[in-house]
C-alpha cells in the first residue's frame, strides 16, 4: 500500500509530453500552501469532484496525518512530471523531518486539480525479470476484461508448449493498483505471472478499477464498496477466460493479495465453477482493527509523538464507531477510519472471511509472510483455525517474507517496499505445484 492516497485519477499509456511551466509553478504553489496550512486557499484550484471528496477541512485532516507520520514539513526538492491521457502530472518532491515524499499533484485539461497523491520520494528504477523467469518459456498479450463502463487493459501470460493451460486470475490489494501491483521499484504480480508462466501456467493480471477509473470512482465514493472496487472485475476476468482459446476451463483459479485475499470467500460465493482459491497475505479479524495495529506498529518504531498518540486514539474512536450499531450511511466519514463513506464500512461490518471460506467446498492455498506488519501471524492463525480440518487446504508460512513475499532481513519496517526484490521463488514454486496437483 502507498503511505497515503488522497485520491485517484484515470491512468492509461504513459506519453513523453511533459507538463507546462504554468502546472509547474501551480504545483509548487499548491504545496506551499499545504505547508503554510491555508487549505482554504490551496482547494480553490480543485475540480469540482475534488472540491467534493476534499474540503478544505478534510485536506487539513489529511495533512495532519500526513505530518504524524513522517515529522513537519522542511522544503520543497525538485520536481518531475508525466502526461498520462488527458491529464498532467506534476510530483513535487518533498523532505519532511523523517522521510522525503513525492506530492503528486494532477491536473485536468482545465488545469484544475482532480487528483493528489502522497508517495515515498524514488526517481524510477528500471525493472528486472526475476533470476526464476524464463521468457522463452511463455508469451505475453493484451487483454481487455470486461467491457463497457469498466473495461481494464490487462496482460494475460499463456506458456508455450501447452495445449490447455490451467490459469491463474490476480486480485489485487487495496489501493489504486496497476496489473503489476506495482510498489516502488517491486512489482510482484509481474513477478508471480512471469515466474507461473515459466513453469507451463497462464496467468492473468489487469488494472484495478480505482486505477482506471480513479476519478469517475472518486465521484461515487460514498457508494462505493468491496463489490464495485474489487469483486465484480475478478468474476468478469474467470468468466472472459472460460472463452479464451488455449485455457482449460476447467482449472481456472483465483489469486487473492491482501484485501484480494480477504474477499475470496466473496468471490467463490459468485462463481461456484472456479477451480480453487490462493489467500496471499488475507486479513481474518475485522479492518478497522487491523488499521489500529498498522498504524500502531509503525508509530512504534520511533518515539511516538503527540501528534501520533492523538491519531492513534481518533482511529479507536472511528473504529468504534465503525462497531456501533449506530453506524448509518448518513455517518459523516469524519468520524469513520480513513474518511472512508460509511457504505463501504457497512458492507463490510460483520463479514468474517475465515468463517465465510469453510462454506467453499474447493482447495484452498492459504500463505503468509513472517515479516508482514500489515497482515501479521495473528491473521494467519484465523485461516488455520478455520480450516486446518480440511484435507483440501494447505498451508504455507515464509519466515523471511513481507507484505510482498519478499525475503529480507532485520526488523520490517515500510522503507522494506522501496528496496528492490522479487517474489521469493519458494512461493513461485509452491503455488505451482499446488496448482498442478489441481
């Protein structure tokens, strides 16, 4: 997951055509101001879904945990721009007292601003196949899944050599997330595609919906939940494969990461046909628990601040909230965890996904990291408690490996993400052979 995300735009191709002077200077601007806390002043270029789902009182909410986390801002550090489709980007680097961050200030053909991330500060790093990759042993082509509205540009690697290949469908985590559920220099779904195909299995991997779509789904946040963000996109890939040449369609599986993870119960009650289930890194206990203990870890590696303590204990009061029967879809998202719309909070209010995944009569593959601060042991347990009973799921644990199943060493802390890896190849190799045992 990003550190912070503000909000989301649409992304297609990258172009060479960079932003203007006049963006530039804009974007510098808009960060002083967020500097100098006049959040008045720094939503009067905002579009109108931004002035929407950013008032001047969220941004300075959003700020202050921005500021809780990485220390008061310092200067300003350089800048670097994008075009991607219609839309001008502008990233404005920033040192704060503990970390330097990317500001990603995005503006629209009007020049208004209709998006903002906040993001640790890299320059790109040219990415690298993993060591277990063979490209000669497969091939890559683009795919679209779904159509109409919601259509994702997608990549779909079919091995050579086989005449019906079994298939695995990526889901991803939470956040805006590209096909390769790109992190800072890693790029595991890459990583899990290119090292299957390598071993005579298909993979399929597309771009999230918040990804695509971001600003269109900013506009109907408050309705948004797991189903639209998640699920329907997931079931519409297993459905187009069962119509694709060259897939069994018999042995089509769905790989969940995260919160992907956490809704493959959801996924399995919507296609009784998929062939079985991976869980990489899936929450059991409720979500607005597990941001309690995120948040609560990595104040935990520095003295905690005042500012920290103070959000930690807003968070347990949202979170109650989120617990009370007193949740409505009127609650104001200032009082709920994330400033996330109560609709999304009561979709998932009592969902319980180890409880949900005894109902799936199919294999299940179920796999955590040791270093994993975001999912932890305690989640893992959840699933094993659930399930251990079966003969028809197993079990992987990987001592070394974080959020992303990459091995490291030492303390895990979120400066893990920006250091270069690659999927461990035992998880390559033990979702194959669970795959291929299917």
């Amino acid at each position: 997951m990003a550190l912070l995300l503000l909000c989301s735009v649409a992304a297609a191709q990258q172009s060479e055509i960079s932003a203007s002077q006049p963006l530039i200077d804009k974007a510098k601007a808009f960060v002083s101001l967020l500097a100098q806390g006049n959040f008045a002043a720094a939503t009067a270029d905002f579009d109108s879904t931004m002035k929407a789902v950013m008032p001047a009182e969220k941004l300075n909410e959003t700020w202050k945990t921005v500021t809780a986390q990485v220390g008061q801002f310092r200067e300003q550090a350089g800048v670097r721009t994008e075009k991607m489709a219609q839309y001008d980007i502008v990233y404005v680097g920033s040192i704060f007292e503990q970390a330097n961050l990317d500001i990603k200030v995005v503006f629209d053909s009007a020049s208004k601003i209709a998006g903002l991330f906040i993001v640790p500060s890299k320059p790109p790093v040219e990415f690298s196949s993993a060591s277990y990759v063979n490209p000669k042993a497969f091939r890559k082509s683009d795919i679209t899944v779904g159509s109409s509205e919601w259509a994702l540009p997608g990549t779909l690697t079919m091995p050579w050599g086989v005449e019906l290949a079994p298939v695995v469908v990526l889901v991803h985590g939470s956040g805006p997330n590209d096909r390769d559920e790109s992190l800072g220099p890693n790029k595991p779904f890459r990583d899990l595609a290119e090292g299957l195909s390598s071993k005579g299995i298909a993979v399929l991997r597309y771009d999230k919906r918040t990804y695509k779509y971001g600003q269109k789904m900013a506009s109907m946040v408050k309705s948004l939940t797991v189903k639209e963000e998640t699920i329907d996109d997931a079931l519409a890939a297993v459905e187009q494969l069962r119509q694709t040449p060259g897939i069994d369609s018999n042995r089509i599986y769905v790989l969940g990461h995260s919160l992907g993870a956490m809704l493959v119960p959801r996924i399995a009650k919507g296609d009784s046909m998929i062939a079985g289930f991976i869980a990489m890194a899936g929450i059991t206990r409720p979500l607005e628990d597990v941001l309690i203990d995120q948040f609560s870890y990595i104040y935990s590696l520095g003295s905690i601040t005042p500012e920290q303590k103070a959000h930690l204990d807003t968070l347990r009061v949202q979170a109650a909230k989120v617990k009370s029967a007193g949740l409505t879809v009127k609650t104001p998202t200032s009082q709920l965890p994330l400033d996330v719309p109560a609709k999304y909070w009561i979709d998932l209010k009592g969902y319980k996904p180890a409880e949900m995944a005894k109902e799936i009569a199919r294999p299940m593959l179920i796999m955590q990291g040791g270093r994993d601060y975001q999912v932890t042991e305690v989640d893992f347990n959840g699933w094993k408690n659930a399930l251990s009973g079966r003969n028809d799921v197993e079990f992987k644990f990987y001592p070394a490996a974080n959020h992303l199943f990459i091995d490291g060493q030492g303390k895990i802390t979120p400066d893990d993400y920006e250091v270069a890896g690659h999927v461990s190849e035992a998880v390559i190799n033990d979702i194959a052979d669970w795959v291929n045992k299917h």
